[in-house]
C-alpha cells in the first residue's frame, strides 16, 4: 500500500495545495501568535529586577504609613533603602501644564541604589534635582537643565531636571525624584514595596506588619504577575486562532471529500484488486497525515519568519517589545495543532469514502455523482440548536449574562450551520432568480446548488469569518457611540483656556477658533472671585452653547456655581467639607460675599461656572476670563493641546479640556477593531482559498460537461461568466447570511454587554464598514474563481471529451 | 483507395485535412491528409476500428479540434481562421451533437436541455419545431424528468432532440449508442435514420459498430489517419470487405 499512497500523493499533489494552505496559515498564526507574546514577555519582563539589584531584600507591605516610616527611618539611620513605587501627579512648566498625571518614582541619593540606565546628564545629589525618563522628555520637550513644577497646590514642587535615563517597560516613571520630594505627594503615593539594604530584623522592628523576601523571590514573583498579565492576551489571541482553525477545518474536510468522491472509482478499483477497507482507510488516513505534517512544518517555517518580522517593525515603534525567538513549545504545540486539524478534518470524509462497494469500479462510469441531501437528523439537529441557542439568547438577555450568551451564540451558530445544506442552496436559487434569467445565469445557479452539502460547507466557512466581524464591527460601534454620550456628559469641553488672576486679550477667542483641529471657540465673560482665599475665575457659558457637548449646558440656576472638583481639594479645609456637606460656599468679588449653591463637576478648566444673571451681580461689567474651544471631528489631539497650550502660555492661562481623553478613548476603540478584523481577516483569507478550492475541484470534475457546454455553443466567456457568477452567488448568499446573522449576535451582545451598563443602549452600525466587509466578502469570492475559471475555459472542447 | 462523388450538395468538406499531436519523437499523426465531401441531407457513418482516427476527423469537421494542416469547410464556411469564440458561435448556429456518454447535464430536466443550445444561443424558441421534435421522439411525457430518472436509450433520445431542435446545417453523432443495450440503440439509430428521412437532416455518426453502420445511407471508412472508402447505399458484403480489406 505504501506505493499506492506515495503515487497517489503524487498525483494529487496539486489538488491538496489549497487544504494544505489552509494549514499552512492556521499554524503560522499560532506560531506568530507566540512569537509576539513571547517578545512582548521578554520586554515587559526585562530589568524587573533592576531597582532591586543593589539589595539583598524586599519589604511588602499593605500599610503605606508602614512603608513611608520604612524609608524615613533608613535614610536617619543611613541605612540603604529605595522606594519601589510611585505618585501620580501633574507637571509643569513655567505655569504651563506638561502633563496631567505623570508617574513620578524615586531615584537615590545613593549612587550604589541608582539603577536608572542613564542616557545623558548626571544622577541627582541633592533634593530639588530630578531625572526625566527620555522618551517622556522628548514627547514634552523637556531638556537637560529645565526646572519643572511637578503636582499641584501646597505640595507643589520645583525640581531641576539634571539626567535623562531609558526606563524599561516594568519600571515606567516618567520622573525620577529624591525621596524628599517624592515623600510630599502623600496623596497619590502607592508605595507597595521598599527594596531593603538593611537588616530583615531591622525591617521588622520597624514595619511589624510587613513581609521580607529576597529580591530574588521577589522579581520572580512581579515576573510571573507580568507573565500573566501577557498570558490573558495570548489567550485572546489564541481565540481567533481557534476561529481560524475551525474555518480551516471546513475547508480541509470539504477538500478531502470533494477529492474522495473523485477518486471513488480509484479507491473502488484497489478494493477488487483485493486491499481491504481497513488497509484503504489507513492508506487515506497516512496521506492527510503527511499532508498535515508537510503544511505544518512549512506553517512553522512561514510563521516564524513573519513573526520575526512583525517582531522586529514592532520595536521600530514599541521599545520595550524584547528581540524574537521561537518558544520550542509554542512551535511544538502549533505543529501538533496543524496535523490533529488536517486528521480530524480527514475524519469524516475517509469513512465515507472507504464505504465505496468493490463493484463500485466496475460499473459504467456515469461521472461523478456526489448528491446529498440534507438528512432528517441533521435537520431535526439544526431545529434543537436554533430553539435550544434562540432561548439561551433571550436568557443571556433578561439576565444581562455574558457567558450565556456566549454558549447561546455558540448553540444558534451550530444550529444555522447544520440548516446550511437545505438554506444555502435556496437562497443561492433565490439570488440567482433575482439576479436574472439569462442562460449563464441558469447554469451558474444550477451548479452552484448541484451538491448542497458542498454547497453549504464551503459557503460556511465564509459565514463564520463575515458573521464575527459585522458583529464585532457593530457591537464595538455601538459602544463607541454610548461611549461616547457618555464621554460628552464627562468632558463637556473639548479645550479651554482659563484665565488666572486677570481678563484674557479681547483677539485670543478669535485666534483659538482658527487653529487648525478647532471647530468653534467662545469667549466667556468673568470676573475674578475668592472662595476661601483661593481665587478662581467666575464664567458665564451662556455665549458657549455651541461649543459645549453632552446633556448639560453648564448653564446653572441662578444662584448656583458649578465648582471643578480640582479647585474644591484646593479650598481650606472648613470651605470644601461646606461644599461637600451642605452644597453650599461663599463667594467673594471685590469684598462682596455672596453664599450659592454649589455643584461640585469637571470638565472646562480651572473656574467656577455661574449664570449670566448671577454673574451680573458680582461684577456689572464682566471681562473676557475663559476661551472653549470645540475639536473637529478627527483632530489631532497632541496638537491641539499643543497649540492652546502655546496661546496660554503667552497670555498666562491654564490650558486643560477632554478631547484628548476623547481622542484616547477613540484610538483605542479604533485599534481595538483594527485588531479584531485584521485577526477575523485571517478567517476570510482561508475560507476564501476554501472557495477557490471548491470551485476549482469541481472544474476538474465537470471537465466533460463544461466540453459538451462548449461544443453546443457557450463560448469562453460566457463559461467564465458562469463560473465567476458560481462564486459570486456562493460568496454573496455567505455573505447576505454573515451579515444578517452578525447584526443580529450583534444586537444581542449590545442588549447584553452594554446594556447591563448603560439604559437605553441602542444598535449602531456602521453602514460604510458592514457594507465594506460585505462588498470586500462578495468580491473576494469572485476573485477566488478568477484562477479556476481561466483553467476550465482554457480547455478545448475535443481536449475536454476526452477527459475520462 | 475508392472515392465515390455524389450529385447532392455537400454538408460538409475536408481538403488535405491534417492533424497532429505533440511533437518531436513523440509525434502523433490522427488524420494524414483526409480528402471528404459529405453529402447533406443523408445520414453518413464513418467507421474505423480504435485509434483509426475517427473521432479526430469528426472534431475536426464539427469545429471542436483545430486543423494543423488542410481546410475545412461546414455548411459553405470555411472553419479555417475562426478563432473560439467564431468557431462556438459557428458551431452554435450551424451543427448539433450527440455523444456517446455526458450528453445531458445532470442539473436540467430533458427540456431543459433540448432547449439549451437555444438559450444559448439567445434564440426564439421555434415551438412548432420544438413540438415536432418532441414528437418524432416520443419525448412528450418525459419533458420535466431529470436525466437520472431516465434510461440510457431516453438519455440519447434527448440529446438527438436537443441536437434537431436547432435545426442545424449538420449534426455530428459521436458513437451514440456506445453505451446502450441493443434494444436501445436500434431504436437511437432508428430515430436518428428518421431525422434525416422525417426532418431532412444531414446525419454524420462516428461509430465501430458494424449493426449501427447498417443503419446509415453512405459509409467512410477511416484507418490509420486515412479515407480508405467512401461507398454509397452499401450492402453488408460490400461494407465488410471494405472493412476487411484494410485489415488484411
């Protein structure tokens, strides 16, 4: 047997290529899969160890108060010690905000502790000096011997800014500070860990609550944490593998089946020759076998050079991705994952095909007849899953369940791909009678539904890629849309700038409002007020209803001041807990006390907003005190900022507003969908060789019948008409269905997902991009007949008679 | 070698007619230089045991092979210089087929079929012709069955009707009743007789089998790529020597 199947592996080498492509892909994509984990790994992992290197131990603690006392108490007794945490507060300068919330750590004093690798400049040896991590200074501009303002109000510091150093992934502070500078900011301190010169006895007696551990146990544990981290996404991205996996599998099963019915009087011929059931099958099962060895290597190969390659344009961008190798696991188990694919896919069709009578062979050879029909149980199967998956859906959504909607999904899937035979080829017939009567028309339709299992098979494996992403695309629209209703009521103003102690210049409104990426600017009229000593700009936003987003106006009663939470922390203490307790404060223009009402809020900047009617009563002729500015739809957020940042420098103003959190948000909703169609992309691109494949197969079969087509008159373009008119209706009815089928999981996952969060949550979809994967779907469909249709009309008529 | 001219206008003409397959050592020579003139409106068998190159010449004459050599002329057009789509269209308006397996397509009913070559062909469907067609055929009550649910000899009986309905200049008969049981094919080649006595067709049938010749007016017999009879209203003595006489 074994020359039987090496001859027939021969043979038929040209027909596995599409199955075996399908593989090809699978595989690489588990391998790249872990080679982009693995570099991810290797460069957040890297330099764990690195503030800990000049210390034998680690204190942990969860009492901060414990880990503060831990290193005020080394730095008294000269003991070595360094913070291994961080603050999180706003920086600036020269009275211009830098950045809102920067990570600042500590750097010590103690040159054996400074494990900073530094790129310029010095270490610091004194309180008041600083090291900047160097990316987050070239994004700030901030150079070598500036002096900064880092966090705000009475714990505000100055420090000069003496070295600039690479911070690795792990230990990502944009600022470096000595610990007295760093001690101010008690109130974003997170500070979980000391890294311990001394003694663990004298840790102890100092920290009773804490815990000592080596350093070395300690890093191994914060990698393991950071491991894990990683493992969650590898496991996200080893679902789409699996997707694409299930995709190849139909695509390798409808091949094997499509070649077994080919070869049916073959395998019938060696059974009268005397090879037993049992040897043949074994003989189909060893060639799928060295199929999906072969595609499984070349998988390994393929995917690790693109792996290596994305590897390395990633850390083009993305410095703290470590250099790529290839775990011997990942590339073991993605070998192993591409031979048990390419055998469970042989499964079924071997067993059908190993059935074929001796007699079989003798019989006058009437073509290939491989009809099926959908049977009773498959149908009776399909009506148990859409029942069963239809009311595990209405579940899910009474009961706001995500992983009941999840199986639920899952069961209707199975359920709408087991009616495939029956519904795939009435709606191709359905389609086709839309699409006209024509003869060419006719006959792609009626091959298209010639074998209805085929049919359906191949038509579903471009089903799964189509449904997940119109779904995907949808749900992830539809959240970007409450996301952003709710983003509009948190950030009102995309930009402001707010005066401090003096008005504004009557032209800056004018100039704010021609930036590039401003839609709109309003002046706001103000005046200046002190609440509890603290003074703060009072604005009418009366002129600003233009430029405000979201529900609010920020138009309040009369009588009442919307106050930012930002300018209550500042307020003594007796006036906030007024604010808080009794939503009331007293306002002070000009040695006139007025008590409103308070509403403590954010979103427009440094002042206190008030009608027009009361802000009247402070002051009768208000001055220009504030510009908001509304963001074009797209604007580029750095710049934005940027730009209102420069006009209020010069004019002495603060700058703040939502449209970066706007655009952040955005961005990431964007990369969130790139990422998930380009991942569902791979799906397409097999199920779509699968068309191909199917298509081409059965040029080889309808060989003769294509010649008599020919000889009764249907010219060469019309054959090729038909042909691509085949994989059209195919990828357009998988398409119709997908798209129907992904809207409606869609609006299912919106009801479920979005809607335990947000009320009234509704469907968006995104017309263009559904309608995009549609078009895209449909006509790669007809692409994927381009090869096959050009063989088959290539032919001669004489050449296809004698086909046998 | 015998050549016997007839009086009647001719359906169809080979001059010098050559075919080749391959090249080099490995050449193969089908037909060398075949002169035929078949006669219209007569039913013509050409015979030659396998590999005499008689499915060669009738692709060549029907316009589904290409000469390397010679001309070729159906129905007063020469076939020589078509490029496929002219030799489809010209195959489409002027010749039927019948061959011996494949004949229907499998996804059709037997109407459907009959009147394929008309869709093709975006033509009016004559449905006098049509209805005769059927009739002469004895295919009325077989019109919506699909060709798996008919016998061999109904299978064929539809593709004459499908070869006539277009009235062409020629129909070619590629061993029609190849595959059929004897019952069958004296009723194929009965109908296919009538076709040309009924309908006036021109009727050219390549066929090995001496019973089927008995059925055609005039025979060609072909052997090694040559013309080595062409006889008229030939008795069965006659026929065999002709046969015999190359095989010696």
């Amino acid at each position: 047997m074994r020359g039987v199947l090496l001859a027939s592996l021969r043979h038929h080498t040209r027909r596995y290529v599409a199955a075996g492509l399908a593989v090809v892909i699978g595989v690489a994509f588990v391998v790249v899969t872990g080679m982009l984990t693995g570099a991810t790994r290797e460069g957040l992992t890297a330099d764990v160890g690195a503030p800990v290197a000049g210390v034998d131990h680690v204190v942990s603690t969860d009492d901060q108060s414990e880990a503060v006392k831990l290193v005020d108490t080394a730095q008294e007794r000269d003991v070595p010690a360094l913070s291994l945490g961080y603050a999180m507060e706003p920086v600036a300068r020269d009275g211009v905000q830098l950045a809102p919330y920067a990570n600042v750590s500590e750097v010590a004093l103690d040159p054996a502790l400074q494990w900073q690798d530094l790129t310029e400049g010095r270490f610091p040896d004194a309180p008041g000096q600083a090291l900047a991590d160097v990316n987050a200074a070239k994004s700030t501009g901030v150079r070598l011997g500036d002096v900064i303002t880092v966090g705000s109000g009475d714990v505000a510091t100055e420090v000069e800014v003496v070295g600039l150093v690479d911070s690795p992934a792990a230990a990502n502070a944009s600022l470096y500070v000595p610990w007295t500078d760093l001690e101010r900011f008690d109130d974003t301190l997170w500070l979980p860990s000391v890294a311990w010169g001394g003694s663990p006895d004298l840790a102890r007696e100092i920290a009773p609550g804490a815990t000592v551990e080596t350093s070395y146990d300690w890093t191994a544990a914060k990698q393991a944490e950071i491991s894990q981290g990683v493992d969650v996404i590898a496991l996200m991205a080893l679902m789409f593998v699996f997707i694409a996996l299930f995709v190849s599998v139909m695509v390798i099963a409808n091949t094997f089946a499509i070649l077994f019915a080919q070869r049916q009087r073959d395998f019938a011929l060696l059974r009268c020759v005397g090879v037993t059931r049992r040897q043949l099958r074994r003989a189909i099962r060893l060639e799928a076998l060295a199929l999906g060895v072969v595609a499984a290597v070349v998988g390994i190969v393929v995917g690790a050079a693109v792996g290596a390659g994305l590897v390395v344009l990633v850390r083009h961008w993305f410095s703290d991705m470590g250099p790529a190798a290839i775990d011997p696991l990942w590339a073991g188990g993605a070998f192993v994952v591409g031979v048990v694919v390419t055998l469970l896919a042989a499964w079924l069709p071997t067993r059908a095909a190993t059935k074929v009578a001796p007699l079989a062979a003798l019989r006058p050879d009437t073509g290939v007849d491989v009809r099926s029909a959908a049977g009773r149980v498959r149908l009776v199967l399909a009506a148990l899953s859409l029942v069963g998956g239809g009311l595990l859906l209405a579940v899910s959504v009474a009961t706001t369940s995500v992983p009941v909607m999840l199986v639920g999904g899952t069961v209707f899937f199975v359920g709408v791909l087991l009616l495939g035979p029956l519904l795939v080829p009435a709606l191709i017939r359905l389609v086709g009678r839309l699409a006209g009567r024509g003869p060419v028309r006719q006959l792609a339709t009626g091959n298209a539904v010639r074998n209805p299992r085929r049919t359906a098979t191949t038509a579903a494996s471009l089903l799964v890629g189509v449904t997940l992403t119109t779904a995907v695309l949808t749900g992830l629209a539809s959240s970007r849309t409450e996301l952003g209703r709710e983003m509009d009521d948190s950030y009102p103003v995309d930009g402001s700038i707010t005066a401090v102690d003096s008005p504004l210049a009557d032209d800056l409104v004018t100039r704010a409002g021609a930036l590039p990426g401003a839609a709109d600017a309003a002046a706001l009229d103000g005046t200046v007020a002190s609440i509890g000593k603290v003074e703060v700009p009072l604005v009418s936003a009366e002129r600003a209803s233009g430029v405000v987003r979201g529900r609010d106006d920020l138009v309040p009663a009369d009588g009442v001041v919307l106050l930012p939470y930002d300018v209550i922390m500042e307020l003594p203490r007796k006036v906030g807990d007024r604010v808080w307790d009794d939503r009331e404060v007293t306002v002070t223009v000009d040695g006139r006390d007025r008590t409103l009402k308070a509403e403590p809020s954010s979103g427009w900047g440094r002042s206190g907003v008030v009608s027009a009617a009361t802000l009247t009563t402070f002051d009768a002729s208000p001055q220009p005190m504030a510009v908001w500015v509304r963001a074009t739809d797209g604007a580029d957020a750095e710049d934005l900022r940027g730009d209102l940042a420069a006009l209020a420098g010069a004019a002495g103003a603060s700058v703040d507003g939502g449209y970066s959190n706007r655009a952040w948000v955005d961005l990431q909703v964007d990369i969130l969908t790139g990422a998930v169609v380009g991942l569902l992309g791979i799906a397409i691109v097999i199920a779509l060789i699968g068309i191909a494949n199917t298509l081409g197969l059965s040029v080889l079969e309808r060989g003769r019948e294509n010649a008599l087509l020919r000889a009764m008159g249907l010219t060469r373009t019309q054959l090729r008409r038909a042909m691509a008119a085949e994989g059209l209706l195919l990828s357009a009815v998988a398409t119709l269905v997908g798209t129907a089928l992904g809207l409606f999981f869609a609006w299912i996952g919106v009801r479920v997902m979005i809607g335990s969060v947000i009320e009234d949550a509704g469907l968006s979809v995104p017309v263009l991009q559904v309608g995009g994967v549609a078009v895209v779907a449909a006509l790669a469909g007809l692409a994927a007949c381009v090869v096959p249709a050009r063989r088959a009309a290539r032919v001669t008529p004489a050449a296809g008679l004698a086909l046998d | 070698m015998t050549t016997t001219l007839t009086q009647t206008p001719t359906a169809a003409t080979a001059r010098d007619l050559t075919r080749t397959y391959g090249d080099g050592d490995s050449t193969v020579h089908a037909l060398r230089g075949v002169d035929l003139d078949l006669p219209a409106g007569r039913f013509t068998a050409i015979m030659g045991p396998s590999g005499s190159g008689k499915s060669t010449l009738m692709h060549c004459l029907a316009g589904l092979d290409v000469a390397t050599a010679g001309t070729v002329t159906v129905a007063g057009r020469d076939l020589g210089g078509l490029d496929d789509t002219a030799l489809t269209l010209f195959r489409r308006e002027h010749i039927g087929f019948v061959f011996q397996a494949f004949n229907l397509l499998p996804m059709l009913t037997a109407g459907q079929n009959i009147l394929l070559p008309l869709e093709l062909a975006g033509r009016a469907v004559d449905r006098a012709r049509y209805d005769q067609v059927v009739g002469v055929l004895g295919l009325e009550d077989r019109l919506g069955h699909l060709p798996s649910q008919l016998s061999g000899g109904q299978q064929q009986r539809v593709a004459i009707a499908r070869a006539l309905v277009t009235q062409p200049d020629i129909v070619f008969a590629d061993e029609p009743t190849g595959n059929l049981d004897s019952e069958s094919s004296a009723e194929v080649l009965g109908h296919l007789r009538r076709s040309v006595r009924e309908l006036g067709m021109t009727v050219v049938m390549v066929t090995h089998e001496l019973d089927a010749a008995a059925y055609a007016d005039d025979v060609v017999v072909i052997h090694d790529g040559a013309v080595t009879a062409h006889l008229t209203d030939p008795g069965q003595d006659q026929l065999v020597a002709a046969l015999r006489g190359r095989s010696a």
